[in-house]
C-alpha cells in the first residue's frame, strides 16, 4: 500500500503482477508477518503456539501469531508496534518523533548517537566514537554498534538507551498479548550481549511477573537468511501446508 521505508510504493498490485507473470499460487506478508512465520516453522520460535517476532533494523515491526494462527489485524495493520509512542519527543520512526521505532532501529539508534554528539562537541568534549563535528552526519548504528562491541564508553550509552525503550516496548507487549515466546532480530541479535542485561532490568521491573515468567525473549535464529526462509514460511503458510 505505502510501507513507510519503501518510499514510492505506493498502490502496486505486486501479487496479481507476480502471479499473471508466473502462473502459480502467490502471497504476500510483510517482513514482520514472514519473519514470525519463519522463526516458528525453521528457528527460534519452534515449538511455541503464541509467538511475537520484531524486527528492529531499517525499521521496527511486529509479526504475531496468536494460537497457532497469524494476526493480521482488519485491514493487515496489526503489529505496527513501531507507530507506538514512547515518550512526547525523541528520535523520529515512523514519522513520530519518540516513537519505538525511533528508539529501535537502525536510523533510530543513528539519530541517538549524532545528537548525543552534537552535544558532546557542543559541550567543547571529545565523542570517541566521532572523530570530529564534520563527521557526525555520517555516524551509522554499525559505527555505533561496533565501537560497542570494543568497549567505547559513550556509544555503550547510546545502546543503552535503545535497549531501555526496547524493555519497556517489550514489556507492553508481554502484558497485553501475553506470548510464549518474542523473537527479535537484525540489531539485536547481532547485538544481544549489549541489549540483555539491559532489557531484561527493564523487563523486571515493567512486567506482571507472571505473564513474563512463561515468556522467553530470544534473538532470532535464521539470520542473513530469514528473508529466504520468510519467503518459504509464507508460501507454506499460505498453501495451509505449514507446521
């Protein structure tokens, strides 16, 4: 219809185009849909019935499935967590300023790290992660992550505001779907050492103990490949063959 980081998008009829051209049986699912498909039927997910899987990269979205069965929501909508607000300001996702998105995704942890430089260099301070103000526009969350990973103070601060809004994010959806099982991927699995300890402090302290206690919060399984294996999952899915 419009997805808000495929930008032109609009309107495009990608399965009548698909299926006319290839004759076969077509579907379609967004990344979030196709990701919690594939992380039940091939990885982390496997063995659970009421599933929540997040994708927290280029953007942050939610696919669910409830008792075995994807929710897709009136109008295909459901799982838009990235749209919820946060806090009245803050990094911009999803076209809202202190959206989850904005606190969770790659652009969003870029928008942390440049601000926090500008005020670091505002300051007359030194960022590590940043070798001078000429640079900031070109700080990415890899940059930030990987500084991270070497022990740099001031982008494990950037990290660790991300994983805070990624705690409480998480924690909204624990109580209000109470699932088995949430799957997150991209940033935070590559990541999970820096993010866990963090939301799971957060998590301790949000959630009704109960609802938590049965929930496992897992990095995703499949990868760099979980884009193939979202493609199998939704043909599986769609052609009512999926186990």
């Amino acid at each position: 219809m419009s997805p808000p980081n495929l930008p032109g998008w609009d309107d495009v009829p990608i399965v009548d185009l698909v299926q006319k051209a290839t004759q076969l049986p077509t579907f379609l699912e967004n990344d979030a849909n196709a990701g919690v498909l594939a992380e039940m039927r091939f990885g982390a997910g496997r063995g659970f019935s009421n599933v929540i899987f997040l994708t927290f990269g280029t953007g942050m979205g939610a696919g669910i499935v409830l008792n075995g069965v994807l929710y897709r929501g009136t109008k295909d909508l459901a799982g838009e967590v990235g749209h919820i607000r946060m806090t009245e300001d803050g990094p911009i996702g999803y076209g809202k300023p202190g959206s989850f998105e904005g606190y969770c995704s790659g652009s969003g942890i870029a928008y942390i790290a440049r601000e926090k430089a500008r005020a670091t260099f505002a300051a007359g301070e030194r960022c590590s992660y940043c070798p001078n103000p000429n640079r900031i526009e070109e700080i990415e969350a890899r940059d930030v992550a990987a500084a991270a990973v070497a022990g740099n103070r001031d982008a494990i601060g950037v990290l660790k505001v991300s994983a805070t809004y990624l705690g409480r994010g998480l924690a909204i959806l624990v109580d209000l779907l109470n699932p088995e099982c949430i799957v997150i991927g991209s940033i935070y699995a590559r990541n999970e050492q820096l993010f866990k300890p963090i939301v799971e402090g957060v998590l301790a302290e949000e959630c009704i103990p109960i609802s938590l206690g049965v929930c496992s919060i897992v990095p995703a399984a499949l990868g760099e490949q979980i884009g193939d294996y979202g493609a199998i999952s939704v043909a599986l899915y769609g052609l009512g063959v999926f186990e």
